[in-house]
C-alpha cells in the first residue's frame, strides 16, 4: 500500500503570494496570442490575422476591465485582491507590462510583416511612396467618396470640443487663419462606414516592375493629404492621427428595469456614444501642441496614452484575410460528419425533412446511445444544427426549449426556431440580452422569435444565463422521451468552425427530467436545489466542483492513487484554487489546460509541486471546458459551459453534465492526453508567472494537438 502523505496545515493558502493577478495573467494570455504572429512557423497571412486578434483583445480589455480599476479608483476602492493589490497597483502594472507588448506588435507589423507580405505582391503603401497617376485616382477617390462624408470640427471658445464616439479613428489638425496670423485646432472623424484600405484598381497595381495581388493605402493618410479641400483658405501647419476607446461597459439595474429589452436597448445607446475615454492611441510622430489638447480634454494621464510607430487600429488587418492567397493560410479544413450521422445526412433539402419516412432521423441514432460531438473537428451542421432543425420539422416533435447565448447572424438555428413555431410546436428559448458586445443582436433575434409565437424569456434577474442546452420532447409511442443537447459552446455555426467544443446529445431520462426542472427555473418561478445528473450554478455546481476535488484529496490522504485533469478557459476563483492547493498537499496529481487567465501558481514546494498548468494558443480558440476526476479507479468525467471563475460558479446559470457512457469517457481521455502532449503550440506556465512555450526536442516528432484532432476526425469509421 502506497504511503500516506500528510498535508502541511501551517502555510496560510490564502495568502496573496500564491496568487497570480488576473488582469496581469490576461495580459501573459494575449501576449500568447501575439506570439503566433511572431512565430515564424505560423503561415503569413494567419501571422497577420494574429495580430489583428490581439488588437481586438487589447480593445475589450480597456473597454471592459481597465475601465472598471478606473472607474474602483474614482470611488475610492480601498479592498485587495487576492493576490494583494490595489486598483491603482494594478493599473500602473498593467501599462508597464503592455507597453512593451504594443512596441513589439507595431514593429512586428511595420518592420517584418509589411515587407513579407510585399515580396507575395501585397503592398500595404504609404502615401508619400505612391507614383503619379495612384496619387491622381486618389484624388479623384477622395472628392468623390471620401469628401462628402467629411465633417471637419473646428475647437475654440464658440466651438466645445466634439464628442469622440468609442474606438474612432481621427486626425488632430492646426491650422493657421492667414488673414488673422491665430492658430486653431481641429479634428476630423476618419469614416468608419469606408473601407480602412484604400484599394487601386487592377491598372494601377503595378508595384516596382510586377503585377501586385492587392496594392493599397490607408484611408487616413488620404483624408490627410487632402486636408487643404476640408480648410480652403486655411495653412495647414501640422496633423497627427489618433483613437479613443472608451468605458463601454452596460451598467443595466434589472431589479428597477420595467422591461428588461428596453432597458438593454437604452443602454446600447450610452455604449454608442461611449462613456469615460480610458486610453488614447496616438503615433510617436504628433506634435505636442496636437497631442496636449486632447491628453487635457479627456482628463486622461501619460499612463492612459500610448505612442505607436506605424498604423493605428491594427485590427483593420482583418480586411485582408480575404485575399486569394491560400499558400500564405491555414489549409481548408471541412469538418467531418460523426460517423454515427452519415445515414442521417443524406438529404439535405427543407422537402426532405418534411418526409419523414425518406430519412434516417436523428433521434434513432441517439436511442442507440449517447452521442459526443467535437467542433470544428466534427460538423455543428450535421450534428447539432440538424438535431435542432429536425425537430423543428419532425410532426412526432411537441416542443422545443433552449437557450440563445450568441448566435451568427444570418443564423439557420433561429430560423429553425421559428420554423418549429410555424409547424406548431411549443417553443421556448431564453435569450440572454446580456452577452456582452451581442446584445443587439441579441434583441434583433428576440423580436423575431416573439413575432411568430415562439415564449422568449430573458432569462433571470441578477444573473447571465451561459448554459448551452437544448431539450425536445417528442411523442413515441403512447409516451413522451425526452432528447437533450448539453454543450460547451454557442449555438453558432459561424464559431462552431473557429472554437474547438463538446457537446452531448442523449435521451437519457434524468438528462431530460434535469433539463425540464432547469429550464422551469429559468422561465418560470422556482427554488429547484438538487438535480439528479446536473451540476447547476449558481444552485450546486461550486459545492460539487469543490467535493469532487476534496474527494480526491481524501483518495490522496489514503494511500490511493488521486488525478485531476480539467480543461477550460480561465482559472480565477480563490476557493477552487485553494482547494486545488490543497489537494496538491495530498498528492493528487493535478493538470489543468486553462487557455487564457490562470491565477494558480503552479510548482510552488509545499503548496502547489503536483499541479501543472498549460495553454494552448492555435488555430482554433480553445473553448472547450472537460473535468476529469481519478476517483479510486472510478473515472469521474464532466462537460459544460463554466469556467472556474466567480462569475460562472455564483453570478451565471451554467450547466455541466457527467459523460457516463464508457466509450465516450474513453474519447473524453483520449482528448485531454493528445492536449497535454502538445509540443507545438502549448505553453507552461512557470511558478513566477512567465509562460515557456514548447518545442520539440532533438528526436521528437512535432506533436500539434489541434492537427492530430483534424487528423483524428478524418480517419474516425
């Protein structure tokens, strides 16, 4: 019998040394997204799309969390987290850590990927490099697109400084009345409605004696050498480029709100026209006099300013991920259809659905047992999208509830939804107005739903509700079963091809008397406390969580052997991070894939030497949650939509369910170790904080865990 191992009771776990900073670790995780676009083994163009990414990343985290610290140091905020600082701490932090970051982006872009992408013929121009005739079609491009457009905005005493909507591009501009010898300071508002690149015509893409593929300029620069059309009569003397992002956080005070939808929309409104400005983006070059006025006007500090070299906004580079240039992407991949429903996807028509009896449905499948399903390597199409658009045609079908998260716009899962509601069956979706930077969106959906009948519910007062489930009760023979789809991600098929996630279609009976009471509590009046398979938040999924761990320490404790493997997109909670530490104490071997912020130290002698942690940065967002307990021999394995983060555990309604059949916790297994074998694109994270990367060693073979699921997928019978 293995020895007992005792834990250490004298270190204080909750100690703030033993903690990593959230916003601090946010940073480390998109420092790795920025890595794929210096990482030389990435293909050009995904390298350019990388960059693009971190510069949307970069945009919410001002928007959403360092406008938060701000608006905490305004009132006065005096409570540590948990690894010990305070607001301002974390802020000065934060722009120390990220400038550096933001330098090497814009070097990156300016210095390495702007001269490869010219020697493929894709030429990213300044104005002042263009020839004659390109400066004369953009002259003539200007007056006829851009200037009408055009509101110049003069800044003096009977002039207020203008307000700057959130994440505009702008150029600051002096100009000097020749009559009167005064300087005056104005702003125009480069057109977010045009294209940031100003492309030339196939004619004009010659480009030092070859044919280019795509020549191009930024559209500021030509706003900007055409100045002297927005201020005849005026000198102008110097201009400078710039961009504001501002708090856009919703603040939406559900228990007052009459009509949460309402309410919702009002605050879109503010969110338009923006709140406080948390940072301004400016190039190294602007004037003084150009960049003081606007430093002042925005009360902002130089912690709040950052100086770029180059483009500004470089998530425009998105523009040009289109370009028929596949030798410089990722190969096409086309998800493959799970063996199970091949027979299932044979016809494909709206006729089809219709006769039922040319079709295998999927509801047959699922009798024959539960069904997992993993995007992108496995089609949301054939899989999810069909259970749910085969219900809505099936005339066994009775009713159908699920919830709405985020979903595509030109979404074939609502219009399935609708089409239910025309083929009446009772339908019930929750859709969350609160998903951030998806609400309207999600209010355009909620009204189209309602407007054929379908109940819509905006789900429950205080919480988000991010459960991915569906539910379908179906009459077969003289009884009612009950189909369930239990997932990790949305309901989108647009992010279904980019996030790697699970889902879980089954009819087992307490999955569905589970789903039934769940969605009871979201749409009507209920206090349910205990589900019979579910782990539920914020009802039982901490307590669970916690027990489930605890019971591997006790494993530990007693001489067996003790595991756990948990995968999911970020580790914050302190109560979860402790009991892990506690565990570690035992003996319990402990590996954690967490993509994104991981506030655990990991190989800490004495607290944390058993846990490992890893990220995993690829081409795929890595979406998908998985816990996996050792339990004595008696494999424990769950999936579901929460994080170990406060919000998911205790301020959302989350649902993660066990994967009982054996086959499918043997794949569940089989995932998890092609993950924590990854030597191409995983990452360790260090007991100081620091991410090392992994690389093959002399005699090993490149182990991509997202290539091998690809290659799994295509080869799976």
């Amino acid at each position: 019998m293995a020895k007992v191992r005792e834990t250490v009771p004298q270190i204080d776990l909750g100690d703030s040394q033993y903690y990593f900073n959230r916003e601090l670790s946010w940073l480390e995780f998109n420092n790795r997204v920025l890595h794929e676009a210096i990482d030389t083994r990435t293909p050009l163009l995904e390298r350019l799309k990388f960059a693009a990414i971190f510069s949307s990343n970069l945009d919410e985290f001002f928007m959403v969390r360092v406008s938060t610290l701000k608006e905490q140091v305004e009132a006065q905020v005096s409570k540590l987290t948990p690894d010990g600082r305070t607001p301002e701490q974390q802020l000065r932090e934060i722009s120390q850590q990220l400038r550096p970051m933001v330098t090497r982006q814009h070097q990156l872009v300016e210095q390495e990927l702007r001269p490869l992408l010219a020697q493929h013929k894709v030429h990213i121009l300044n104005y002042i490099d263009l020839d004659q005739d390109q400066r004369f079609y953009l002259q003539q491009y200007f007056e006829e697109n851009v200037f009408p457009i055009l509101t110049p905005l003069a800044i003096d005493p009977s002039h207020p400084f203008p307000h700057m909507s959130n994440l505009s591009l702008n150029l600051a501009v002096s100009v000097k009345d020749p009559v009167t010898e005064k300087d005056h300071f104005a702003r125009v508002k480069v057109p977010s409605i045009l294209p940031r690149f100003v492309e030339f015509p196939e004619s004009l893409r010659q480009y030092e004696g070859q044919k280019a593929v795509w020549v191009g300029v930024p559209l500021e620069q030509v706003i900007a050498h055409n100045l002297e059309a927005l201020f005849p009569g005026m000198v102008i003397q110097e201009y400078g480029f710039f961009r504001i992002t501002r708090d856009a956080d919703l603040e939406v005070q559900e228990y007052e709100a009459d009509d949460l939808l309402i309410a919702i929309e009002q605050e879109l409104r503010k969110r338009r026209l923006g709140g406080f400005v948390v940072r301004l983006e400016i190039q190294t070059a602007m004037p003084e006099s150009l960049r003081s006025p606007l430093v002042e006007e925005f009360e902002l500090t130089d912690d709040d300013v950052y100086e770029v070299e180059g483009l500004l906004n470089l998530k425009d580079l998105f523009a040009l991920l289109g370009l028929p240039l596949p030798e410089l992407k990722d190969p096409v991949w086309t998800p493959a259809i799970p063996p199970r429903l091949k027979r299932v996807n044979e016809y494909e028509t709206k006729e089809a659905f219709q006769q039922q009896q040319a079709i295998e449905d999927i509801f047959s499948v699922i009798q024959e047992g539960d069904l997992l399903v993993h995007h992108p390597y496995e089609s949301f199409t054939a899989s999810v999208q069909r259970f749910i658009t085969q219900a809505a045609y099936d005339p066994q079908v009775l009713a159908i509830k699920m919830t709405l998260y985020r979903t595509s716009g030109d979404s074939p899962i609502v219009n399935a939804l609708i089409a239910a509601a025309e083929n009446g069956k009772q339908v019930g979706v929750l859709v969350e107005l609160k998903a951030r930077f998806d609400e309207a969106n999600n209010i355009s959906w909620a009204r189209r739903l309602e407007a054929v009948g379908v109940n819509v519910v905006y789900g429950i007062v205080g919480l988000k509700t991010h459960t991915k489930i569906v539910l379908v009760v179906r009459q077969e023979d003289k009884q009612l079963r009950r189909y369930v789809h239990i997932g990790t991600g949305n309901y989108n098929p647009k992010t279904a091809s980019l996030y790697t996630d699970l889902g879980l279609l089954s009819c087992r009976e307490e999955l569905g008397a589970d789903l039934t009471d769940l969605f009871n509590y979201l749409t009507g009046y209920s206090r349910q406390q205990a589900y019979r398979k579910l782990l539920v938040a914020p009802v039982n999924l901490r307590d669970r969580m916690l027990a489930l761990i605890q019971r591997e320490t006790a494993h530990a404790q007693q001489g067996h052997a003790a595991a756990i493997t948990a995968k999911m997109n970020a580790l914050i909670d302190p109560m979860i991070i402790r009991a892990l530490y506690e565990a570690s104490q035992a003996g319990v071997q402990i590996d954690l894939v967490v993509r994104g912020m991981c506030c655990l130290r990991p190989g800490i002698p004495g607290v944390s030497e058993t846990i490992r942690v890893m990220s995993i940065i690829g081409r795929y967002l890595e979406h998908s949650r998985i816990f996996r307990f050792h339990n004595n021999g008696d494999e424990q394995i769950f999936i579901g939509s929460a994080d170990w983060m406060p919000r998911n555990l205790d301020r959302r309604v989350e649902a993660v369910t066990p994967v009982e059949d054996p086959k499918l916790v043997n794949e569940l297994q089989e995932i998890l170790q092609i993950l924590l074998s990854d030597n191409r694109q995983a990452w360790d994270l260090q007991p100081d904080g620091r991410y090392i990367q992994r690389y093959p060693g002399p005699d090993e073979a490149e182990r991509s865990a997202q290539r091998i699921l690809m290659e799994r997928a295509n080869h799976s019978e």
